[in-house]
C-alpha cells in the first residue's frame, strides 16, 4: 500500500513501533484497547509532527470483519482523515473477500449511519467477530452494534 498524503500528515499502514501512540489515542477517547496489539498490521494511521493523531483499524474474521478505533484527535477533525481512512479500509476487506463489515459504537452512531452502516442487534453480528477481543471489552457492553454488506456496493 502506497502512503497516503492527507493535508497536515501521511495516512499510513500501522507499524510496531506505533503502538504506544495509538494507544494513547485511544485512551484519550475511552476506546477499547483489546486486541489492538494483536490487529495492529491492520491498522492505519496519520502520523504528524511524530505524534499519532488519527487511527482506523480492520480486523478480518473470514467473510466478516470489525471497523474498530477508528479516532481522530480533535485539532484534526472535520478535514475527512475518519472517512477516508474508513474508505481505505472497507477497500481492502474487499479485496479480501470480507462480506459484512460490523463495528461497535457509543458515540458516532450517525456518522456511520452516513457511511452505509445500519444498527443490529448483537445477537445479529457474525460469531467470529463476537469473538473478538473487543466485543468482549467491558467498555463495550453497551455499546451499538452496525453493520454494513460489502456485496454491490463500491
């Protein structure tokens, strides 16, 4: 995957060393960290000035995938980093066959609605990805699950 220059910073493919930074993101928004590590490769993030200021993250479960820890650090919103890295991302579980794309929510239910994702019942969600570390994080008990079918749409 080529870099991606988006205004103050370069949409990238996660590395290691990344870690620390999109945790610290993360834990800026009270966002789930489970499995993070594990899904880093993953992950895209927009780097500026060496701090880590947006993060989107895709783990694949087959047909089925979650869109997780998708933040953006408030200096840099409203400049399209969230939907474009969100685009990137449905982009490539595409190509990888993914099928249904699920996430979990407890703040940005409408601006995924904006981008094609439906609400569902939990219960509705692929059992592989209800068994993720996230759906099993306790801060996302209460969280809204969504869903979106990857099949005709480009």
């Amino acid at each position: 995957m080529q870099n991606r220059n988006v205004e103050l910073g370069t949409l990238r493919e996660a590395r290691e060393q990344d870690l620390p930074g999109v945790e610290a993101l993360l834990g800026s928004f009270n966002l789930a960290m489970a499995g993070v590590a594990q899904h880093l490769p993953g992950f895209l993030v927009l780097e500026d000035a060496g701090r880590i200021v947006a993060s989107a993250g895709l783990e694949l479960y087959g047909s089925a995938a979650l869109l997780r820890s998708v933040a953006i650090a408030e200096a840099f919103r409203n400049r399209g980093l969230g939907e474009a890295m969100v685009t990137q991302l449905l982009h490539r579980a595409r190509s990888r066959g993914v099928r249904t794309v699920y996430l979990l929510t407890t703040t940005a239910q409408q601006y995924f609605q904006r981008l094609g994702f439906e609400t569902v019942p939990r219960e509705a969600v692929d059992p592989a990805v209800t068994a993720s570390a996230e759906f099993g994080d306790s801060c996302c008990a209460t969280a809204v699950a969504m869903r979106l079918a990857l099949e005709g749409r480009r």
